[in-house]
C-alpha cells in the first residue's frame, strides 16, 4: 500500500490581509523606533500640548485675562493648539516616512503607501487619545467640554487631516529629488505657531489686518474649531470654503504626485 504525502499549504492571503499585516508590522517597529525603552515619550505626547498651554495661560494670567471672547484661557488655547499640534506632527512624519523605510521597499509585500498609512494611524490614534485624556481632566476641574457643534468639529478635525496627508505626500514625494526637504518642513513650521491664531483670534486683530491672516488655512482652522466648540465666539473670517479648497487640492495633488514618485521611492 503506497502512502503519498500531502503538503497542506496555508490559505492564500488576498492583498487587502497582506496590507493589514504589513501596516500593523510597520506600526509596532515605528512605535520601537521611536519610544524604545524610554516610556518618558508616550508621556511627552500628553505633556507637551498641556506645557504650551499652560505657558500661555500664565501669560495671560499675569496679563489680567482669565478669559478670552467669554471663553476660559485653558479651553480656549486648546482648543486650537490640538488640531495645530496633529497638523505639525503629522506633516514632518509623512514626510519622512518613504525614506526611513526605504530599506524595506525591496520586500515585495512592502509598498511606499504602507509606510504612509502606518504614521498616519499612529498620529491620528495619538491626537484621539491625548484630545479625550485632556477634556476629561478639564472636565474633572468643572470645565465645561461638551462642544456646541460636535459634527462641525469633526469637519474640520477631517479637512486638517486631508490637508497635512495632501501636504506630507506631496512632500514625501519631493524628498526623492531634493533629501534636505525635511529641513524645510520643520524651519516652517516654527514661525506657523505664532502666526496660525494659536493665542489670539480674529477679534482681537484689528479688521483691516484680517485679509494678512486669512492666507494662511491653518488660521481657518482655529477660527473654525472655536466657532464650532465655543457657543460664546462666532469667527468673523473663518472660511469651510477656503480651508477645504486648500484641504481637497493638496489632497488631490499629493496623490498625484505620490503615484508619479513610485519608482523613484526605491530607486532615488
């Protein structure tokens, strides 16, 4: 009686399960990448909005202001400075993000999109966590939290997202020809704090300087983001029209240009 042996090969795995796995791998190795053994960084992603914050609430403080447009100086600087703080993260580390995997492109599982995908989920997990973790202890002090207009408040949280996304891959993509990008992203994103609305809002400029500000679309986000959390504050500049067309325009070129970069991801 002859015995023939069967090899029982596993289950083919369709691309949307190898992505998933790929994605989940590259997200553990970013998270070793960056924390390590050093747990002080999970706590530096909670501490540094509420260090900036505090900063400014003292300042006011010592100013004489407890409150700005009726609205009190804590809620009000963070309100702005966590949907900031998501778009300046998120840029510089999409930016990136081809290049610091580059080594794993070789892998035929691995595409340039994974890389992109798994920073993207960790900054935008990190921004839920650190936003929920900072309401809740303002609300254990007797804040009151509860947004006027939640579904318009997860707009913008939306735009900002399409907005750095749009940027970050058209920025990733223009590291393939010039590698010193990342050096301007993170030159730019200093003077943006000051100029974005983080610590004053429209009605404290005075009108005819309005038109400077409203160039910048970082600036429609903090105005939107009060008007929609705040019943107190109406923004009188705040534009979904401006800050959308700038959101689904760098979106749609970041595609664009991401797609024409493919090959030179693993060949530049």
């Amino acid at each position: 009686m002859n015995t023939t042996n069967t090899l029982i090969r596993p289950p083919k795995r369709s691309h949307w399960q190898i992505t998933c796995d790929v994605v989940f791998a590259l997200i553990i190795r970013e998270l070793k990448t960056r924390f390590g053994a050093n747990r002080l960084g999970y706590f530096w992603a909670l501490a540094e909005p509420i260090a900036q914050a505090g900063i400014m609430v003292l300042i006011f403080t010592l100013l004489g202001r407890n409150s700005i447009s009726g609205v009190p100086v804590a809620l009000f600087m963070l309100v702005a400075i966590l949907p900031f703080k998501f778009f300046s993260k998120l840029v510089p580390q999409l930016t990136a993000a081809v290049e610091a995997n580059k080594g794993l492109l070789s892998y035929r599982q691995v595409t340039a999109a994974d890389p992109i995908l798994s920073r993207v989920i960790i900054e935008t997990v990190t921004f839920l966590v650190v936003y929920l973790l900072l309401m809740a202890t303002l609300a254990w002090l007797n804040f009151s939290v509860v947004p006027e207009n939640l579904l318009a408040l997860l707009g913008v949280s939306a735009l900002v997202l399409m907005l750095a996304l749009g940027l970050g891959l058209m920025l990733c993509s223009a590291v393939t020809y010039w590698k010193d990008t990342g050096k301007v992203v993170a030159m730019v994103m200093q003077p943006m704090f000051f100029i974005s609305g983080i610590f004053f809002c429209a009605t404290m400029i005075p009108q005819q300087y309005w038109y400077l500000f409203s160039w910048n679309p970082l600036f429609h986000v903090t105005e939107l983001s009060r008007d929609a959390y705040f019943s107190a504050y109406t923004t009188p500049v705040g534009s979904w029209e401006y800050l959308g067309l700038w959101a689904f325009s760098c979106f749609t070129l970041g595609l664009m240009t991401f797609r024409v970069c493919q090959q030179r991801f693993i060949t530049s």
